[in-house]
C-alpha cells in the first residue's frame, strides 16, 4: 500500500463514519432549530432503530451471514427494513415528544433538556431488559462486492452508505426549502410567535421535526448495524456523543452545517488515527470543538441567533 | 363462634404454620458465599457460564449435606453496568463491600475481570475476606510489589484457580515466534487492567523473541469504528496481530479485522476465549484467530464427561474451561468451610482464608496448591484457535476453540 493508497483508505473510511454521523446530527439540529432544546433522547432513538431494523431483517429470514437473498428481493427486503425503522423511530420520537416534553412547553430553564436525558435512560434500559445485554450479531446480507481504486478498497458496503445518506439528506433539504411543512418549520424557528400569529401551528410543526429527525436516526441505526455487523444496547453513547458533537462544531439548528460537521469529524477520526494513534482520536475531536467554538461561537455554518428576549 | 369464613381462615393458618414447622427442623446455620462476575455487556455470555459453574458446587454440597451443619447459600452481584456496558470498577467496589459488611459471607468466588479485581482486592483486604478468581489473570493483583495497594491489611485474600498474564502473555509470545513463525507484529489492547497488562507482558517477550514490533495502541472499548488503525496496521505490511482485552471492543475487532485484515495471523488471550465472541462475533469473521486461557484444557477430558454433561442439563448451555476453574474455586471454599465445620472449629472468614492458603485441594482441574502470594503454583497456558465447526452449535465453545496445546514457556 502506498501512502497515496493509504490516504485515499482512510478518506473512504472517514466519509462512511462521517456520513452516519451526519444523519443522527440531523435530528438534533432539526429539533434544537425550531426548540433551541438538545434532545438527548436522540442518543438512544438511533440505539432502537438499529434493533427495529434487526427484527425486520430476522422477519425475512436474513440473520447471520446468510445470503439467502440476492438481487431485486434483497434490495426490496432491505428497503422495507429502512422504511420501518425511519417509520417506527419517527413514531417514537412523536411519542416521545407528546408524553415528556409538551408538557413542559413554556417552562423556562433546562428542565426539557434534563428530561430528554431521562428519557434517554428510560429507552437504555428498556432495551436492556427486554433484549437482553449481549452484543448482537447483524446480518450481513450484502454480497462481498469490492471496487479497487489503486490499492484502496471500496466496499458495496460504503457506497450503500453514501447513497442512502445522500438521498435522505438531500430529501430532508428539498422538504425543508421548498414544502409548506418545512416554511413552516423555518418561520418557526425564526420567530415562534409570529409564525403563529401568521397560522402556522406550532405543535405540529414541532411534531414533524421529532418525526423527520427521529427517523433520520433510526436509518443511522440500520446503517450502522449493516456497516459494523453488530449492534447492542450501548452504541447510543459514542455514536450519539460524536453527532451530537457534529452537529455542535457545524452549527447547532444549521442544516448543511450538520452535515458538514459530520464529515469533519468522522475525517478527523480516521485520520488521526493513522497519523496520531487512536487513543488521541477523541482529545483531537474535542479540542477542535473547543477552538472552533472559541473563534466562532455558533459553529462553522450557524449564525448567532438574533436575541429573542 | 365459627363461621364459614373464620373456619376458612382457621384452616389456612394451620395449613401454614404446619408447613413452616416442616422446614424448622432442618433450620441449619446459613452460610454465605459471595459470587461476583460481569454479568451485563460485552462479557454476559462467559460470566454466565462460570456464575454457573460456582453455583453447580455450591448446590452439590448442599445436596450432598458435604458441610455437615450448616446449608450454602450463594449472594450472587454483577459488577458490571449498563452505562459501562462491560464491568464497571466501582460497582466492583460496591459489591465487595456488600461483601464484607454481610457478615455470614465467608469466602467469594470472583471476579471475572482484572480491572473489577483491582478495585475489590484492598476492600476484600480490609474486610478479611478471601475470593478465589476463576479467570481474572492481571499479575499485579497478587504480586508482592504491589502488596500494599492490593493487600493493604496484609494476608494475601486474592486466590486464583488459574495462573497470571505473567505466563499467558509471555508464553503466547513464545507460541507465536516460534511455532507460527510471525515476523512483523502490531499489538492493541482495550485500555482495561487486564488487556493492558496483557499485551504489555506479550510485547516484552516478543521483542526479545526478534519479532519486529511495528506499534502499540489502545481501542476505545466505546468506540464502534476501528477501521482507522486497522487500515493503519494493514499499510505496515503486519503479518500478524495481538489483542490484549476482553470481549465489548474484542467483537467490534474481529468483525472489522476479518474484512480489512483478511490473511494476517490474529491472537487475543482468554478474554477472547468464549461464546462472547462465537455469538457477538460469529463466523466467518471468528474463524482462525487464537486465543489462549490461563488453566489447563478440560472440557474435552473423557473424566469430565460426566460432570459435563450434568452442568449442560442444567443450566442449558456447554460449560467453557472457566466453568470448570469456577467450579474449583467454589470447591476450594466448600471443602476449607467443611474442614472446619467437621473439626468443630468456627467457621470465620480469617479461618476459611487460612485454610484457603495453606491446604491442598483435590479440583476437577487437578490438585491446587497456592504461593505465599495466593497463585497457583501450576503454571499452564492453554493455546485454541477458532476452527468452523458446522455439525456442532456455532456458540458452543468447546466445539468451536480447537485445543491445539500447552503453549512452550522457557
């Protein structure tokens, strides 16, 4: 391997990572956007999606390293599998959002914040009890596709990352640009008030954007499982904490922010590692926060939001 | 007068009392012995099977009557988290505390990590409290040097049923230079008391065997991507790989390892041995690696057949070699509080430890003697690999680690 080789190696790794990062940042952008609250629930939504979509895979007989399937049935079998994780996270986050933060609408302080926190907790542990503590096997129904690019190797299963990425990132923005929903939802996170003055009704748009982020992470908690070919109660933490960071460092309630932020630090995980050592990996992540957060306060994309007081 | 209804009563009360009468006569002393293991997370599946083991000997003593006078009871904790995800230090503190402040425990059969055993051993210690690990192997536990950190009110109280990483990690290096022949090695571990020590202990002995170390780092047991250094191991040209770690970032490595380092030699120690990993894991991605434990082989020993069979009746799973040093730290303490109950002296906890440290065991593993530092004084490595075996269940240990042999130690 050469270095050119080994940089080009590195570079696929770190946009594969970074893109998943992006689609979990989604949710917490989105909702912080219009809220200005960090779901941390957000965590654990991914952790579910990536075992709901476990169960649909084991539905159709795709457990293991079976290759059972091939062609048109798989990619159909893999679809469904997407679509009922993005649907059942999206569901989970509505519920989440109706039984623990409507509620506390109007309250002023961290107390949302802190429930979300909670509620992350409560997710954790349910799956532990209910689904037990070990580390489960993913299937791994892809065939062993590889393209050579010089002596890098890009794997079928990197590109269904990108595609999948891509297509639901570029979805999101076309829904947030040009539906009336997603007006809606950029008149509200400019100005509550007078997007309601205006008929826009808040609690639904606020809706929405736990439905479309929550579903955006259980597509990151299915492509996490077929990319690592694991899953297990605690990957919510690191993968979460990393997107969260993502969606921090690109501008929290930016929407191109957060996927440029997941880029950069799904990048700088793979590169440092080669160049540093592993162990540094999340100092360099973190100390890159802090600068960037010295000198821009509102991330690389985000503008600092005028005072609504 | 009485009614229907009070007769109803009447009826049940004697019922009751009749059957707790029925128990009061066999009211024996209870005894307590403590069992500690990492039953959450990456490490539940192996913990399970070696609670069992102690738990096995604990019921056979009782079924027995072995320890006239008095009937075993089993406290059994887990000292892993669900925040962890593996074995937690300072719920390892708690534990040993829940431990010593109970004061019918006598002796404890645990822990299954290094890095819980480093936390329990100086509480242990200041309780009087002796605990006989079946698989815990960090060498520092029981070494001299560290005695005022480990042991601060002096006895020894931290036994094994197996050796140290003093011997496994070396004796593994001396495997890999000469009977695989590596020439070109890169060495992680899991950031762990016991993967640290590991791979420490295996890095110095390689480097004097002439195998070219090309780097040492740490994986992030939390992390999900290792694809980095592996790529980065790849690029070196490494024709083969060591892990010194247990099971939560094991998985995560061989799964990533098998698709980007397909070809190189790969080994881990015993915290790579187990249905952990068969499951977590799974094949193809399990297949070829190493790995080795620190007791000798048993579970294909046609004497054990019998005592196999019946732990496999009953908890529904094969045993793993670590069942069986489970099964013999349990033993050593059954047979020290059965000494001294049949001597009619009083079963304590500095008696037990006492007994613990000077008497010679008969175990399934054979007979177990200790140093004055509380580790066994036969120093045997056990070296498998992982071969397919399509006819057996794929997390059945015993089918799937073929034993290849008592790893050389010079």
């Amino acid at each position: 391997m050469t270095a050119t080789d080994l940089l080009v190696q590195q570079i696929i790794n770190g946009v594969s990572l970074g893109a998943m990062y992006a689609l979990i940042a989604l949710g917490f952008t989105l909702v912080y956007g219009i809220m200005e609250l960090i779901n941390f629930s957000h965590f654990n939504v991914f952790m579910v999606g990536s075992y709901i979509a476990l169960y649909v895979l084991e539905a159709f007989g795709i457990s293991g390293q079976s290759t059972l399937m091939s062609g048109w049935p798989l990619v159909g079998v893999l679809v469904v599998a997407l679509l009922v994780a993005m649907v059942g996270c999206g569901f989970l986050g509505v519920v989440i959002e109706r039984l623990s933060l409507r509620p506390l609408r109007g309250v002023k302080g961290p107390s949302a914040m802190i429930t979300t926190i909670g509620v992350s907790y409560i997710l954790f542990n349910l799956v532990l009890l209910f689904l037990g503590t070990d580390t489960k096997n993913y299937p791994n129904p892809l065939p062993p596709l590889t393209f050579a690019i010089g002596g890098a190797v890009l794997r079928l299963r990197e590109i269904l990352i990108w595609v999948i990425s891509l297509a639901l990132m570029a979805g999101l923005y076309v829904f947030t640009r040009r539906s009336k929903m997603g007006k809606a939802m950029r008149a509200t996170a400019q100005d509550p008030d007078a997007a309601r003055m205006m008929g826009v009704e808040v609690d639904r748009v606020i809706m929405t954007a736990f439905f479309l982020g929550s579903a955006l992470a259980g597509a990151g908690g299915m492509i996490f499982g077929l990319y690592y070919n694991f899953t297990s109660f605690v990957i919510g933490y690191s993968a979460g904490l990393r997107a969260f960071t993502a969606a921090v460092l690109g501008g929290i309630g930016n929407v191109p922010g957060a996927m440029l932020g997941g880029m950069i630090i799904g990048l700088i995980e793979t590169l440092s590692g080669q160049v540093v050592a592993v162990r540094w990996t999340d100092v360099i992540i973190f100390s890159l926060l802090v600068l960037v957060l010295v000198f821009r306060p509102a991330g690389l994309l985000g503008r600092v939001a005028p005072n609504k007081s | 007068m009485i009614t229907r209804r009070s007769a109803v009563g009447l009826f049940a009360g004697t019922a009751i009392a009749t059957t707790l009468g029925g128990h009061a006569y066999a009211a024996d002393k209870v005894i307590k012995i403590g069992i500690n293991f990492s039953l959450t997370g990456g490490d539940a599946e192996s913990a399970a099977r070696m609670r069992d083991g102690a738990l096995m000997a604990i019921d056979e003593a009782n079924a027995k009557g072995t320890v006239k006078g008095y009937k075993l009871e089993a406290v059994v904790l887990d000292d892993a988290t669900a925040t962890a995800g593996q074995y937690d230090p300072a719920q390892a503190a708690t534990n040993a505390r829940k431990f010593v402040s109970d004061k019918l425990v006598v002796g404890a059969v645990g822990p299954q990590m290094s890095g819980a055993g480093k936390a329990m051993a100086p509480i242990l210690s200041q309780g009087g409290l002796a605990i006989i690990t079946p698989a815990s192997t960090n060498p520092d536990l029981t070494d001299p040097k560290f005695a005022a950190q480990y042991r601060p009110a002096g006895k020894p109280v931290y036994f094994r049923t197996v050796t140290t990483d003093a011997y496994q990690g070396p004796n593994m290096a001396d495997f890999m230079a000469t009977k695989l022949g590596v020439k070109a090695i890169y060495i992680l571990d899991d950031q762990g008391a016991y993967g640290v020590g590991m791979a420490d202990a295996f890095q110095k002995r390689i480097a004097e065997k002439g195998v070219k170390v090309l780097g040492r780092d740490q994986l992030d047991p939390k992390a999900a991507d290792y694809s980095a250094i592996l790529t980065k191991i790849k690029s070196m040209n490494a024709d083969s790989l060591y892990y010194g770690g247990v099971g939560t970032a094991g998985v995560k490595l061989v799964k990533q390892s098998y698709d980007i380092l397909p070809n190189i030699k790969k080994a881990g120690g015993d915290g790579l041995y187990g249905g952990d990993l068969l499951k977590g894991a799974g094949f193809p991605a399990m297949d070829g690696w190493y790995a080795t434990i620190a007791a000798p082989h048993m579970t294909e020993d046609t004497k054990l057949s019998t005592w196999m069979a019946a732990f496999k009746k009953k908890y529904g799973a094969a045993p793993e070699d670590y069942s069986i040093t489970s099964y013999d730290a349990a033993t050593i303490i059954i047979e020290c509080i059965r000494a001294l109950a049949a001597a009619g002296k009083p079963v304590t906890r500095e008696a037990v430890r006492d007994a613990i440290q000077v008497g010679k065991f008969k175990t399934l593993q054979g007979e177990i003697t200790y140093d004055t530092n509380g580790d066994v004084n036969s120093k045997i490595v056990s070296v498998f690999q992982v071969k397919q075996d399509d006819k057996q269940p794929l997390d059945d240990v015993a089918a799937q680690f073929k034993y290849i042999g008592v790893a050389p130690q010079s």
